[in-house]
C-alpha cells in the first residue's frame, strides 16, 4: 500500500510579455510543446531560483534591486517578487495570499552505504488487447504496449529499505537532489502520465501549452483543487508522500499521475517493458510494480477507477535478482 498521500496548491503562473519580436506559442501536440513558448519564458524568467523559497523549500536568497520609476515608487519589477506600481502584491482583484510551511527534512530515513552491488532486473508485460480511445479532445493512447506486449510507462519501486545507495546531490547543495516533478499539457493528454517524485516534500510544476485548460488536481485522501492552466503558464504545488492525479476539469484530457515517495529505489519500464533497480545491499524487499488506471470514455468524457497495483517479495543475494510481472487480464 501507499503511504497516505497530502498535496497542497500553492501559486498559478502569471503571463508577461517581453520586449522585442516575439516568437509565436508552439502549437499543442508538437515535438516542441513541452511549455515553453513566449508565455512561459517570462514565467520562468520571473520564477527561476524563487520556486524553492515560495515553497519553503530553500533559504529566502537576498532581494532583487529595484528600479526607481522616476515618481518615488518602485517601478519596474519591483521588490522581491513584486510590490511596486508594476506587479506588485495584487493584481485586479486578486491578491497573492500568503503560505506557511513547516522546515523542511530531506534527511534519507536509511542507513546510506556505498559500494551497494546487487540488483534486480525483469519485465512487465500487459495481457489483453490494447484499449483505443476517443475523448471530446480527440484520439487518448491510455497505454503504450509493444508488439511484443511489454507495456512501457509503468513504475517500479522498493517500499523502504533499512540499507541503501547513496543519494546524489544537487551541485553546491547538501540536500539531496530532487527526481521528478514536472508535468506538460500536450495536446490531449497530460505527460508524463506516470512519473516518480523523490526525495518529498518537493516541488512539482504543471506546464501548459498552447490552449487554456482548467486542471483538477487530487491528492489521496484529498479533495480536489481547481487552478485555470494559461497559454504557456504554470501551476505549482509541493507534493508530499503518496499520489496525486492530474487531469482537466471538463474530462476531456487524460490525466498524469505523480507517485511521491520516501525511497531511493525506483524505475520506469521502458519501450521494452524492462526496468532495472540497482545498488542494492542483499536482502529480501517489497518490490511495487503500479500502473496507472486504464480510463473509459463516456459521452466524450474519461472516467478512471483503480490503479493496477502488484506487491512482490524478493529476495537478493549477492548478485541479480529476477522479477517479471504479468498485468492486465
């Protein structure tokens, strides 16, 4: 099982334009609609190193110059991250609310030992055909399944471990380095539609392409949030442990999911169906294989139950274990 999973929305992304010639939004469904059009460069522009501190996630770094507008205010750009006749604390009617969040702890709950050689390796294949599916958006892949009925996309993780690997760091940073965290609009669908976030509390972005949605975020054991998704904009949240589901509002896109958790062992299948987890000290470990829930069409909209959720115990001596896993029906 899943640890109880608890996510809290944070900030929606704000569109602001530049000067000079600007290049049109990428188009939705391109190879280059990964969020970064005109929109979501002055986002990012805006945002880049000031996510973590918003988050409470990093010391707050000293405050950005300001530009004097000539009539004794701020000006352009204002303190921090606003506060002067441009930007500033509100903007219309809305007013930037204000989030407390508790300190931090990345600390691994694991001894960490290096030098780890043991590993375990298979495949997951998928029994059954192969669901085609049509939304009111248009044409949803719900699994990406090979010739040879390997299914790609499905994550594999150790439950916990009392022994293991030695995290990576960020560069500069004691904290270890954060895996995960990014979402993209793309076309019909939000992709990657399962991806692991490790270590947690960490960050994770929702990026929109060319075409505004409204997205429906839901952690486990939580109501769900409403946030309206830009051209080119964002919306943050911090995930905590568990899972949290990512889909359009009005039914139409198909949904991402987000596994947060508190191991460093973890793998996606490839286009192969394959995964391998390794450094790992022998032993016997609880090995999760989860796949994301295969969505129904009704009247044009996605419904989704269940996720496919298989437990194995396995034990690891001191070289490669192997586990292969059959889902579907």
């Amino acid at each position: 099982m899943l640890p109880r999973a608890t996510s809290f929305l944070v900030i929606s992304a704000i569109a602001c334009g530049g000067s000079g010639q600007q290049q049109p939004l990428y188009g939705a469904g391109t190879e280059k609609d990964e969020g970064h059009g005109v929109l979501a460069r002055a986002s990012a522009k805006l945002m880049t190193g000031d996510e973590d501190e918003a988050e409470g996630l990093a010391p707050r770094r000293a405050a950005r110059p300001t530009y004097d507008d000539g009539v004794g205010g701020d000006g352009y750009g204002g303190t921090m991250y606003g506060g002067g006749t441009y930007g500033g604390q509100s903007y219309a009617s809305y007013v930037a609310p204000q989030w407390s969040y508790p300190s931090v702890n990345r600390t691994p709950s694991y001894t960490q030992k290096p030098g780890l050689a043991s590993a375990i390796e298979g495949t997951i294949s998928w029994r059954g055909a192969t669901p085609k599916l049509t939304s009111g958006c248009g044409a949803i892949k719900p699994l990406d399944v090979s010739a040879e009925h390997t299914i790609a996309g499905v994550l594999v993780y150790i439950e916990r471990v009392s022994i293991g690997r030695m995290l990576p760091h960020s560069s500069g940073e004691q904290r270890p380095a954060t895996v995960g965290g990014i979402v993209v609009k793309r076309g019909c669908a939000f992709v990657p539609t399962v991806q692991v976030v490790t270590p947690v509390p960490a960050s994770l972005a929702i990026h929109g392409d060319s075409k505004r949605s409204r997205v429906r975020i839901t952690a486990s054991g939580g109501a769900a949030t409403f946030s309206d998704l830009h051209e080119g904009g964002r919306v943050a949240l911090q995930a905590l442990l568990g899972v949290t589901r990512i889909e359009s509002a009005d039914g139409m896109l198909g949904a991402a999911w987000v596994v947060a958790v508190d191991t460093p062992y973890y793998a996606i299948t490839d286009d192969h169906g394959r995964f391998r987890i390794d450094e790992l000290a022998p032993g016997t470990y609880d090995v999760i294989i989860w796949q994301p829930p295969v969505p129904t069409v009704n009247g044009g909209l996605l419904g989704y139950g269940a996720p496919v959720i298989v437990k194995k115990s396995v034990k690891v001596g001191t070289g490669t274990a192997r586990l292969d896993v059959t889902l579907g029906r």
